[in-house]
C-alpha cells in the first residue's frame, strides 16, 4: 500500500498528519478502521429483520443487546421501508436516523409508522469542526417528497438523544450533491427539480401519507469553475392534488392525478452539485484545489440567507445543518464532511481571515491557535471528554492509544458511529490526508 503523497515539505505539519507518509503507519490505520467497522456490520446484521429458521429460532453473535441496540438497523431494514433504500443492506442507524415530519426529532420503531415518515438519512456530527450534517442516499422517484419535506420543515434539530438540549438549528437552506445523476450509464440519482429555469416538477407523496404534493421549480443556475460546482437556486412549494380514479369498464385504464393551487409560500434552498468526484473513487490530483474551493462555498453560501424571509429573527441560526450525499450517502459523503470538519478545525475553511489576521505567524503556531484544545503540535493527549465531542459513547471504546493523536483516523471512525460505512473506500480514507496535506502548504 503507498502513500498518495510524498512526504517533502511535512516538517510544518502536525505529527500525525507527517506519520500519514509512512506506509506501515497508513496500513495500520487501515486496519484498525476496518475491524472496528467490521464489528458494527456484524452488529448491524443481528438487527436487521430476520425470517425464523426451521428450528425456531435466529442466528445471533456474541453480541449483548445493547451493542446490538446500538447499531441497529431495524427500521430502515423492515419490508415495509426497504424499497426506499438505494442500496442492499445501506440503512441508517435508528439511533441516528432522519425522521420527516416528526415534531420532537425522536425516531419511531421498527416500520416507521408510530412517528414520522422513513428517509434514508442520518444525522453527522463532525468530531472536531463540530457543525452538524444530515448525510443522505440520492433521492428515488418514491422517496423525494420525504427529501423535500425536510427542507420545508421550519425547524430542523437532530433527536434529544443526540443532543444534551434539543436547540432549534434553523430551515434547511444548502444541500450538497457529489454524484453526477448519472454515471457509467447507471442512474445514481433521480432529479426531484427540472433542469430548465423556469420549469416546475410536482412530487407526490409516497403511498399511504396524504401530505400534499411538492412543486419544485429551477429558479436560477450559476457555474464556479473555481470549485467544479453548478448551483442551482430552487424553490419548494405545497400543492393541493387529488386523484381521479378510472372508469371500471375501460380496460387498462388507470389513475390521474390532478393538481390545484398553491397551498403555502414557497422556499428557496441552493443545490450544489460538485460534478468532478468518481463513484468509489477520489477526485484526481488536479481537481485538489477545486474540491478545497468547493468545501469553502458550501460553507459560505450556507451561512447566506437566500433572501430576507428567511432570516427574520436575530434567534434565526446562521449556519444551519447542510443535507449532502452522493448515490448511497456513505463513501464521498463521509470523506467530504470529514474533510471539512478538519479543515473547520484548523480554520481552514476560510483561509483568507486566516491568512489576514495573522501574517507572519508559522503553520505550526497557526495549527495551535486554531485548535480549540492543545492538539496542533501532535499531542498525544486525548483531546476533550467524549461527551462534549461525540453525541453518544461507543460501546466499541476508545481509538488505541497509537492513533489517539490521529485526527483523520478518530474522524472516520466517528463518522462510522452515526452511518454506516462512512468514507467507505481506503482510498478516500488516504485521500483526506492527502487534500488536508495540501490544504496545510497552501496556507
């Protein structure tokens, strides 16, 4: 296994990141990540809805129930919610999960039917740039009005079991898409709004919710060649629909739906799609600068308001949870937040205050004052407690003490805690250190 870079130019970095070089260092890494993921996958089987075998009863592990209650999977695996699934056996953790429509946040149970309404999504929070995500598979056509309904919701907040205080963090306003819709000739995600600027689409709900149907309309669309990305302006709006059935004497005949007015006042929310990211892959080498360019544009245009409604309080949040996936929400979507979340961490992600406020100054000693705990310098402390960093204990325990320091390591396998099979490939996962490699020498 080698190293995607070489280690010239490495003495201004923190030790972790200049340990990263070494190829015994990266394939131990490697590994330790694995196994503790392979212990969740087999957690996560003894959850999933199973038939009874000939004699009674189910095959289990040595797995006490609360670890298997903590990597549950159940809800996204019952027979009534796995066709809303892209993938074969990518669900979320119940603990984590997404649910529409669900005033306190708080999961339901197994079938999704006691609260809410099942969305293939997860709530992510980054261990060290600490902001909040919902990391999603790419809608399908039965899954879109879910998709959007979480962007109507006026206020968005991850489960109080996440969460020591449940705080409203705000409407959803950016959502971030890192698969093209269609790649190698294979659909990897369905379009929920059209392509013309003007034109609208009207999304149904799926069967058995009587919400009403979603008009999408593509208001505007800007190119930043800078970040690989096109954004697209979006507006969501309820529509009255109702069906008509069909005559029972002509053969073949079959529903149509009709739709009315306008039933509230639309919302606007940025799409960006960053369309230069291979499936089960990294970007190239040159494309570095703009996937670097691109996670500073999320961040900045999230912290936009798209016009002045929605802003209207000094109590609104600024920087609201940003909904982002690729085709299974679990490969590309874990290697970017866990890329912007270091990068958050450092104070990278806006390097031009960076760079402004603090000229003359060493990497070194910018990596110190911008860690919000003795880490810069490659400190063998663990940083904080767990509980402030994590919104849950992993029963799997700490990282050993050999990667303590390391921040890509701990992040992935944090990202892992809350959805499963996060930055999914070993080369992504030597990809962030990578890209943080040379976020570091440019700045």
């Amino acid at each position: 296994m080698k190293p995607l870079y070489s280690s010239e130019g490495t003495n201004s970095l923190p030790t972790w990141l200049q340990r990263s070089t070494s190829t015994p260092y990266c394939a131990s890494a490697l590994k330790l990540l694995s196994e503790r993921e392979n212990i969740r996958a087999a957690a996560r089987e003894e959850s999933r809805p199973r038939e009874e075998t000939h004699h009674g009863s189910r095959r289990r592990r040595n797995f006490g129930p609360e670890v298997i209650d903590h990597y549950s999977v159940e809800t996204g695996a019952h027979p009534d919610q796995i066709h809303k699934n892209r993938y074969y056996m990518v669900e979320p953790y119940d603990r984590s999960r997404v649910v529409v429509g669900c005033a306190d946040g708080e999961a339901s149970g197994a079938g999704g039917q006691s609260c809410g309404r099942y969305l293939n999504a997860s709530w992510v929070k980054e261990r060290y740039g600490r902001k909040w995500w919902i990391a999603n598979q790419a809608p399908l056509p039965s899954t879109a009005h879910a998709f959007l309904s979480v962007i109507l919701q006026p206020s968005t907040f991850p489960p109080t079991s996440l969460e020591n205080k449940t705080n409203n963090m705000g409407r959803i306003r950016t959502v971030v898409q890192l698969t093209k819709n269609t790649e190698g000739g294979r659909t990897k995600a369905h379009p929920y709004f059209p392509d013309q600027v003007g034109q609208s689409l009207v999304l149904r709900p799926e069967d058995g919710h009587d919400a009403p149907a979603l008009k999408s309309t593509l208001v505007e669309v800007k190119t930043h060649d800078d970040a690989l990305c096109i954004e697209s302006t979006i507006a969501v709006v309820p529509v009255a629909w109702y069906k008509t059935r069909p005559v029972p004497n002509i053969p073949g005949a079959q529903e149509v739906y009709q739709y009315g007015e306008d039933t509230g006042k639309p919302i606007l929310f940025r799409h960006l799609l960053y369309h230069a990211w291979p499936d089960h892959g990294v970007p190239s080498r040159r494309d570095q600068p703009a996937l670097l360019n691109f996670a500073r544009l999320v961040d900045t245009l999230n912290k936009t308001p798209l016009s002045a409604d929605i802003i209207s309080s000094s109590d609104t949040p600024s920087d609201p949870p940003v909904m982002v996936g690729c085709s299974a929400g679990i490969g590309r979507t874990g290697t970017f937040i866990a890329i912007s979340s270091i990068l958050r961490a450092f104070g990278l992600i806006n390097p031009t205050t960076l760079h402004n406020s603090h000229q003359g100054h060493t990497m070194t000693s910018l990596l110190r004052r911008h860690l919000p705990w003795p880490f810069g310098n490659g400190s063998n402390h663990r940083p904080v407690s767990e509980e402030l960093v994590m919104p849950f204990k992993s029963p799997l325990g700490p990282i050993p003490q050999e990667f303590a320091d390391d921040m890509v390591v701990e992040e992935v396998d944090s990202l892992r805690e809350q959805r499963p099979g996060m930055v999914q490939q070993d080369q992504q996962i030597l990809f962030v250190y990578e890209i943080l490699t040379s976020a570091f020498k440019r700045h």
